[in-house]
C-alpha cells in the first residue's frame, strides 16, 4: 500500500493559476505539485468542445507531456527540473519534482520579478536577454507548446559566479484551433512557439532597458 503524504499542515512554496507547490515533507531536495480544490483547471479548446473530448487537468498534461519529451531524447534536464511521477497526498493526486535551486542553495527569481525590476542587482540584462533567447530557441527547436514560456513560469538561479536560466512548467497548452494542425504537425507547433516568445520579448527589451537606465 503506497503511503500517503500529508500536505495539508503546510504552506505552499508558491502557487500559480491552477496548482499550488508544496516542499516534499520527507525530502527537501523535492516538492509536489496538487491542484487547487476551490479553482475550475478544466479548460476547453474549441476542438475539445466539437468532438466532446473530456477535459485533462494540469497535472496530468504536464506528466504526459514530460514524458513525451523525454521518449523523443529531448534533453530536458538543460532546463527544467526532474520529474518522479504522480504521488498520494491529502490534498488529492501531486505530481514530485526536484526542488530548484541555485548553488548557494537560493530559491529562483523569476522572470516576472526581473522585468519589474526586482531581480537581483549583479544580473546583467544582456545576460537575461541571452539567456531567454537561447531558451526560445530550445523550445522552438524541440516544438514545446508549454506554459514554460510564461514570464512566471521561467526563472535565473546563481550558478557559480553567474546565473541560469531554469523553467518549471511543461503543461501541454490545450490546442484551441478548430482543426488541430499544431497538435498533429511539428513544423506548426514551432511556429506557435517562434511568435509566443516573440510577444514576450518586446516587453522584455523594454523592461530591462528601464532597469538598465535607472
């Protein structure tokens, strides 16, 4: 009988639209991430609605996406951390990851914070916009339609001397499209991915630049 982790005595590590991350009870190298129980994560696509198709809640679309990926070789370790699969708690079915941490052991600052100016004082923006572009280019290459690309969703951790850029979320995006060409064709879900960054990078330049001329 598999053991069940009990999560409802503790505050979250951080919380998102759909889920809350809550610190591994039994082993602080890892956290787990639940659903919320008073938010509807049942999304639809239109495509979803023609054909009457059950919704998938976030949890599932990111474990079924990582895996995915992962069969297809992609080396998500560059950037996002480890999953370990679906685990029992209280609160209801959690997915476990590895924890995310820099090398002095700091928590990551996302990219949300930076371009509010809040990031921290020695990360240069040109190294932000580097390392975002570069990030870009590994999702466009292996078509990853995922909500990693969301300014909250992405963060820099300290590495040594300089930071990295880490990401935390592969939730498959539910495809919206009346005809699902993007979920059926590679070369259309890379597209998909090419203009999603470049509406994140406009306000992103901009952002940094204020940060730069402060």
């Amino acid at each position: 009988m598999k053991k069940m982790i009990v999560l409802s005595d503790r505050t979250p590590l951080s919380t998102g639209d759909f889920r809350h991350c809550y610190l591994h009870p039994e082993d602080p190298e890892k956290c787990i991430k639940v659903l919320k129980r008073r938010k509807d994560t049942r999304h639809h696509g239109r495509i979803e609605r023609f054909f009457r198709r059950g919704a998938v809640d976030s949890n599932r679309r990111e474990y079924d996406h990582y895996l995915h990926l992962a069969a297809a070789s992609v080396p998500l370790e560059r950037y996002f951390p480890r999953m370990y699969g679906p685990m029992d708690t209280d609160l209801g079915q959690g997915l476990c990851f590895d924890l995310v941490r820099g090398s002095e052991g700091d928590a990551p600052v996302s990219l949300l914070k930076i371009m509010k100016g809040e990031g921290p004082v020695d990360l240069e923006a040109d190294a932000v916009l580097r390392e975002v572009t570069e990030f870009a280019c590994f999702c466009q290459r292996y078509a990853i339609l995922a909500s990693c690309d969301e300014p909250g969703n992405i963060g820099f951790v300290r590495d040594g001397e300089g930071y990295r850029l880490v990401a935390y979320d592969l939730k498959f995006r539910l495809n919206k499209e009346f005809i699902p060409i993007s979920t059926l064709f590679s070369s259309v879900r890379r597209r998909k991915v090419q203009r999603r960054f470049e509406r994140l990078f406009e306000p992103l330049a901009e952002s940094l630049g204020r940060a730069g001329n402060a």
